[in-house]
C-alpha cells in the first residue's frame, strides 16, 4: 500500500491540512474519526483526526499543527511524497442526528475536523452555531467555510486580536439562547471551559479527547482516560466523551508524560536538518 | 552379582547451548541463547534414541516428525531435516526458541527417566537457522481452486493458517491491524529471547509461497467479517489474538509512570524506543521498576527494563512454586539479576507533584486452599500493609481478546466472560464460513498452540471449501 500525498494546503502558520490517497479507508471513514500515521520507518504512531475524505477519488485528509519532531517533519512533506502507513479509520464516529439547536466549537487545528462534523450535522436538519477559536488572528482559518455550512458564527481569540476575547461571551449567549446539544473539538483547556460554562445549563457537550496514543485499537492503554470515574481507553472507547464527565486534570497530566523526550527528539531533529526552520514561515 | 550384556552407551546429560554472559546481556538487547554448532548438533542428535512409537511427537501439539528430523541431522541432510520439520510446522526458528519444549515435546522424551531429555527445541532451532544461513526452499503449491480466503491477524495463528491454505490451492489475503506483521512474535517477545530479523524472515517466506499482506488493515473498521463474506471471500480465518491489557483497578493506576505490559512491549519491540531517539517513540524507566505478575509476560518486562538499565523488583501475589513463567526464563531473569518479593499485592499508587507514581502501597498474602485454577488461592494478611519506593510499574497480570471482531460480527457466538471466540473442534465459529484460533480462542496461551489451531482450521476450511460449489 502506498499513501502518497495528494495535495497540501497551509491553513494558518505552522498549521497544514494534507489529502491522502488511502481508498480503503475513505471508503469507511466517517466525522469523528481519527488515523494514526507513520511517517517514515523509524517514526512513531502519531493519531490525526480526519477532517475530509472524498469517497469517488480514495481519499481522507487530515489537519495537524506542527509542535514536535513528528508534525515538524511531517510539515516539511510535499505532495507527491509518500507515508511509511497510515491506519484507519479508528475510533468511534461522531453521534450525527438531528438535535435539534446545536453548538458546535472548534479551536485551532481542530477547526479543520470540527467542520466535517458541522456539515453533517447541518445535512440532518440541525440548525446550527459555530464558534472558532485561535490563540491569535493569524492562526484562525476557515472562517467562510464555517459560515457557509451554519446558520450563526463566532469568532474568539486568546488575545482579542479577532473576535470576542476568550470564551466569556459564551456565558452571556447561553443566558438567552437554549441549546440541545454541543460538540467541542480543540485543546484540552478549551474543552475543558466549555464544558464548565454548559454544564450549569445542562447542554449535553461531547469532547473529543487526545490522550498520548500509540496502536489506536485497544492493545497498549496508554490513551486510559478517566470518565465519570471509569477507566476508559481513548482510542476504543471514544475518542469522544462526555465533558461534563472527563477528568480533563489526569488528561493533561497524562498528555504530558514524554514531555522531555519529545523536547530531545524535536531539538535534534532540528539539529540534523541544519537549524530551527521556524523562520521559513512567519509564526 | 551377575554381569549383563552392556548395553549401548547414553550421554544422560544434554548438550548445554552457549549464552551469552549475564554481566554482558544485560547490558544489550541480543539475543542471550546463542544455538548450538554443528558438531554441537551433531552430539545431541546422537542421543537420540530413534524411539519406534516416539512419546515425544506426542507432547507437540502440531505433531511435528522429531526421531525423523533428529535422524536428518545425525546424518548430516539438514536440508531433508529442515522439509520433514517444515511439514508440520511453519514457523521453526520461532517454534525451537519459543516452545515451552520442557513441557510439550520434551518432558515425553524416554530419555527423561534417566538424565536429560533430547533438547529438540534447539535441534529444532539449528535446522531452521541452517536454512536461513542456506536459502529458503518454496515447496509446490496445488494448483489454484479459485477458492479466496481471508486471515484476521498475521500473528502464529494466522500465519500458520494462511502457509497451509495457500499450499492447497486458496488464494489467501492476511489483514493485520499494526503496521508489521507478526503480532506477539513482533510487538511482544522481545529481541533477546526472539530476534526481530527471525520473525521477518518466517513472514517473508510466508509471503512467498502467495499470501497478499495487507498491514495497517483494522477488520471491524475497515471491512466488517460479514461485508467480506459479501464480497468474493469464501470463508474467513480469526486469529486476532488477546491484546487487550488488563488492569487492576486500584487507585492512582492511572499515574505516569504506570505502563500497561503490553504498552511497555510496544514501545520496546515494535516502535524499538530502547534505540531512542534513533527512533521516535520515547519510552521512560525509572531506576527502580516494579513488575507485577509472574508470567512470561512478567519476565520479559522485568528483563527488558534491566536492560533498560534499572533495578528490577518483581511483585507476586502467589509464592515462587506458583509462578508461572517458564522455569528457564526465570533462571535467565535472576542470573540477571532479578529481585523477587512473592505473595504481596498493590492496594495503591502514590505519585509526586507532576503526577508521577513515587511509591506504591502492598498487603502481603498468604496461601488459602486451591482455587479454579488449581493453585492455591492467595489471601490477604491484615495489618500487613507496606509501601515500596517505586518510580516505574509495568502491570503484567494478562490479556484478555480486544473486543473489535466480536463487536462488528453480527451472529458470532463468544463467551461473554473471558471475551473469546466459541468454536467446535475442527475451529468452526458460529457462522458458516468463519473459523478462529489461537489465542482469541483460548485466551493467552502459546505460540505453538495457535499454530495448532491455525493448522487445525485450516484443514477444516479447506474440506468446507472443496465440499462449496
Ligand atoms: C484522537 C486524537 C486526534 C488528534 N487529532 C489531531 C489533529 O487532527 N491535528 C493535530 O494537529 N493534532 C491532533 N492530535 C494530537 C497529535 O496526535 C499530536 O500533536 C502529535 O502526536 C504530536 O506529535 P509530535 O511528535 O509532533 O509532537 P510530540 O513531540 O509528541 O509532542 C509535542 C507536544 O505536543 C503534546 N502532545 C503530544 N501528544 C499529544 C496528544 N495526543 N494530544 C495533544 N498534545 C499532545 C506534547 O505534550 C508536547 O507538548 C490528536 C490526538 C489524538 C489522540
Ligand atoms: C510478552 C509475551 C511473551 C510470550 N512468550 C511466549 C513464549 O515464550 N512461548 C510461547 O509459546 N508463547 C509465548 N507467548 C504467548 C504467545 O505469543 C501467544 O500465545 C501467541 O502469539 C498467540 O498467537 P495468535 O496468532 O493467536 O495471536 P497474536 O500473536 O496476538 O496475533 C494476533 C494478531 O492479530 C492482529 N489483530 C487483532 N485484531 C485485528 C483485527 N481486528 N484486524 C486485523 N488484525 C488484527 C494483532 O495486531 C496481532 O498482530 C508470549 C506472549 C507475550 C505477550
Ligand atoms: S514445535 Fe515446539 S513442541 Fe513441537 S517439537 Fe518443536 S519445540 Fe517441540
Ligand atoms: S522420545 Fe526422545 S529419544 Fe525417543 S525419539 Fe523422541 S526425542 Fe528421540
Ligand atoms: S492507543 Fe493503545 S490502547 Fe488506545
């Protein structure tokens, strides 16, 4: 099997959105669902959420942002090139049904896949808001995609550069406007204070949780994440859990367990290709 | 007293193989026993007795000709030796490393009554590295039935099972979920007890005799057991293997630090983290690790993290007559320099402030009467609480099946409890067509048993394939 790359697009700094040609798994993927890629022999197994797949070509794309030596050189790829492997689909796929009024928030990467499941969701009757979410104004992206596929949009960055600064509108929205059901796809502090602000308001809001991963089919446990006091494993279970439910603490904490590690591996990688090439592109 | 007729002269006692020195290896992942040479061979083979009705072949659960092969060596036609072993058994190099033999093959041997047992794991092994140093040889294949078959899991079971229904005429795909082939063999037994090099080789000649490999291919996500039935599949052979860990259940389990056996195997054996960053999957071991159970899944923990360069601690809720690694493994281990502290268990974790495990907290047990298993049930002793300083546990208390098959396979009949597949003698599931074996079956056994159950229901297949229109 070869997964070569199709085609690439930058979306915001240091952010890529790749379409690979994989046709078994486009014939099977679905929102919410995630791949685990390998890019070279020596590589490890890094989960990427697939955020578009095109049935008719034998395609699925995915969007990643490049903070470690994985996604680093997996940026530096062109199309054309081809993946050592890539798995998937794996993971449980989204609950796609009429909800009726939903909230569907995406920040950073992960407002590449949070659109592939807001156009599902509007294709079964829900009337749908969406919020995006960045740190800064150049790092939000799809901005008219999302407007096209909902009926309200938000913008909010970190630092107020675009949009309402953080995510205290929110509060503000809920007291006026009910809603049925809320999905959230981003960093894990993110989902984490959105499932705070809706919880008081009894919204059912449905994470998509990123533990560290390594086979993605149940073999390993290193993706255990507690909910509702349960140990459950990321890459079977969910990757989608209830907000309200997640121990969103133990999550951060275990998503930071090779933090060292990943710190040498990223430096030297950077070392051996002759520099940092962080000033290629403004950041 | 009255003189006999001397009998023949036996050597009671084996040929021992050379290892590598404890001091040396435990400092590197190669492999510790380093096989005999042939004048080696050739004196252990003499011991044989060429018994008329051989207990031994009894003792092998897929029956391979041992007096045969052994007599191949003796006189010096490795090549025949290596094709009388080949036909019952796909997998030798792995089979004569791997093989609990002091159990199976061996503790039958005739010569047991009066010294040491033939070593026919290591003969085993000389012929199958004869061959690899020689050249393969790709036995004749029936002609082609126009029957397609598919294999779930490319680990013993079904690499066993896709040999032999390629060799009758099937065209036979494997979908195996990983990116490498071999399951355990690849993923979990490490380096020094089997080299990786070995497993490729074994799966390379399986691909050679026809088989179409497709790695990275989940079946219950990509192509459920019943769409492949849909399509241009005739019947379906499961050995997915029991890769789900189990866990304890007791609180801070979820700390840094804690590793699953089988996360801790991955890391090491498939992604190769003892060579990081060479390669880039990070593994991180403390200086003093704590290997629950006492398995061979508990050995290979334990030796792999001293290898790693840490003290080693293994903890065993039963006492050292219980332990049921294999005796050999636990000798290698403690030549090693293992540490064992039996009949305690875990209550608890302790971690720092970065969410690290720093101690755990134990009871001791005591040995009550004999429970299901037949061992004696441990007891736990009150007010006989203790905590060790631990800064890495591995948890090797077992696997059970991973649950993706039976969960996308309407009409599979499984039992609930234990998770596995149910199947009549011949490896027959529940649904026409479908057949299953190894350790999905059995739950965690042995390499050479899901060979057998590979070998099994690969006969039974082909009989339903032949009888099918
Ligand atoms: C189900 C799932 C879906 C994901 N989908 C996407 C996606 O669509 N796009 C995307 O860019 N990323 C996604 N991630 C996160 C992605 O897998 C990590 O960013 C990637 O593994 C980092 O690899 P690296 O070697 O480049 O960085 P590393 O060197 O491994 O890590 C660098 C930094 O990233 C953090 N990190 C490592 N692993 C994770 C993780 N699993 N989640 C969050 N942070 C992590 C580390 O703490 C560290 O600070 C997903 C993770 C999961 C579990
Ligand atoms: C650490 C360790 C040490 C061991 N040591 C010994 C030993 O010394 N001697 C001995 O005899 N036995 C030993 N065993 C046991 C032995 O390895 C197993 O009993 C044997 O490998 C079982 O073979 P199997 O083919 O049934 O399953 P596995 O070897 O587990 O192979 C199953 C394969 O199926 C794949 N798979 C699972 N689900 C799917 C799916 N849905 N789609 C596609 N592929 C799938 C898995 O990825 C895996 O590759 C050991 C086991 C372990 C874990
Ligand atoms: S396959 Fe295993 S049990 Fe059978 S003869 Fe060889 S070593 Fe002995
Ligand atoms: S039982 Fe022992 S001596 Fe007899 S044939 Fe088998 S290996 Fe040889
Ligand atoms: S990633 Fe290994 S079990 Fe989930």
């Amino acid at each position: 099997m070869i997964y070569k790359i199709i085609s690439t697009e930058e979306l915001a700094p240091k952010t890529k959105m790749f379409e690979v040609l994989a046709p078994d798994i486009a014939a099977k993927a679905k929102p919410g669902q995630f791949l685990i890629v390998i890019i070279s022999v020596k590589g490890e197994r890094i989960p990427l959420t697939i955020c578009d797949y095109n049935r008719e070509k034998g395609t699925v794309s995915f969007a990643f942002h490049e903070v470690g030596k994985t996604t680093k050189e997996l940026g530096q790829m062109q199309a054309g090139d081809t993946l050592e492997n890539v798995t998937g689909p794996l993971g449980n796929p989204s609950e796609i049904k009429n909800f009726g009024k939903i909230l569907c928030i995406g920040g950073g990467v992960f407002i590449a896949p949070l659109l592939l499941q807001v156009k599902a969701m509007k294709q079964t009757g829900n009337k749908v808001t969406t919020i995006l979410g960045a740190r800064i104004k150049e790092e939000l992206f799809m901005e008219e995609k999302a407007k096209t596929l909902s009926d309200k949009i938000y913008t909010a960055s970190d630092d107020g550069s675009i949009g309402y600064k953080g995510l205290d509108f929110l509060k503000e929205i809920l007291k006026t406007e009910k809603f049925d059901h809320c999905v959230v796809m981003g960093p894990v502090v993110m989902m984490k204070e959105v499932s705070e602000i809706t919880k008081p308001y009894g919204i059912p809001t449905i994470v998509t949780t990123t533990p560290i991963m390594m086979d993605g089919m149940g073999m390993c446990g290193v993706c255990r994440v507690t909910v509702g006091g349960k140990m459950l494993f990321g890459c079977v279970d969910g990757p989608e859990f209830d907000g309200h439910q997640v121990d969103f603490e133990e999550l951060v904490q275990r998503q930071r367990l090779f933090l060292p590690e990943e710190r040498v591996a990223s430096l030297m990688w950077e070392k051996n290709i002759g520099g940092c090439r962080c000033d290629r592109k403004k950041a | 007293m009255t003189e006999r007729k001397p009998k023949p002269k036996i050597k009671k006692e084996e040929v021992k193989m050379p290892k590598q020195d404890p001091k040396v290896r435990v400092k590197n992942f190669n492999e510790v026993a380093l096989g005999y040479t042939e004048e080696q061979a050739l004196e252990e083979a003499a011991r044989c007795l060429q018994c008329v009705k051989p207990q031994c072949v009894d003792g092998c659960p897929v029956e391979v000709p041992i007096p045969e092969f052994i007599k191949c060596i003796k006189e010096k036609k490795y090549a025949e030796g290596i094709i009388t072993i080949k036909s019952k058994n796909a997998l030798p190099a792995v089979c004569g490393r791997v093989c609990p033999q002091e159990e199976q093959c061996q503790v039958k041997c005739v010569l047991g009554k009066i010294g040491d047992p033939v070593s026919i794991g290591r003969l085993e092994r000389y012929l199958a590295d004869w061959e690899r140093d020689h050249g393969f040889q790709i036995p004749e294949k029936a002609p082609p039935t126009g029957k397609k078959v598919a294999v779930v899991g490319a680990g013993p079971a079904g690499l066993t099972a896709a040999a032999d229904l390629i060799q009758l005429g099937h065209k036979v795909t494997m979908y195996e979920a990983l990116h490498l082939p071999g399951g355990v063999l690849i993923y979990g037994i490490p380096e020094f007890r089997l080299p990786k090099a070995i497993v490729r080789n074994e799966v390379a000649y399986i691909e050679k005799l026809g088989v179409e490999l497709r790695v990275g291919n989940l079946v219950g996500r990509i192509h459920t057991i019943p769409e492949l039935l849909k399509t241009d599949t005739n019947a379906v052979f499961i050995g997915s293997g029991a890769g789900l860990p189990r866990f304890m259940g007791v609180e801070g389990e979820n700390l840094g630090g804690i590793y699953s056996a089988n996360e801790f195997l991955i890391r090491n054996n498939l992604m190769k983290s003892f060579d990081f960053p060479e390669y880039d999957t990070p593994v991180r071991i403390g200086k003093h690790v704590v290997v629950i159970g006492g398995g061979n899944v508990a050995m290979d923990c334990a030796r792999s993290s001293m290898r790693l360069g840490a003290e080693v601690c293994l903890l065993y809720r039963r006492s050292r007559d219980e332990l049921p690694a294999r005796q050999e493994e636990i000798e290698n281990a403690e030549e090693e320099g293992l540490v064992c502290k039996f009949l305690a268990a875990p209550l608890k974790f302790n971690g720092d402030e970065k969410g690290w495990v720093k101690s755990m907290e134990c009871i001791a047990m005591e040995l009550g009467p004999p429970d299901e298993s037949g061992r004696r049930r441990p007891i736990p002793m009150k007010g006989s609480e203790f905590t060790m300083e631990t800064d890495t546990v591995i948890i090797a208390i077992g696997q059970t099946p991973n649950p993706i098959i039976q969960r996308t396979t309407t009409g599979l009949e499984v039992n609930l409890k234990r998770g596995t597949i149910l199947v009549d003698e011949n490896g027959k599931t529940s649904i026409q067509g479908v057949y299953a074996g190894g350790d999905v079956v059995t739950g965690a056994a042995t390499v050479i048993s899901a060979m057998g159950a590979g070998k099994t229901a690969a006969k039974a297949m082909h009989k339903f394939l032949s009888e099918k229109k």
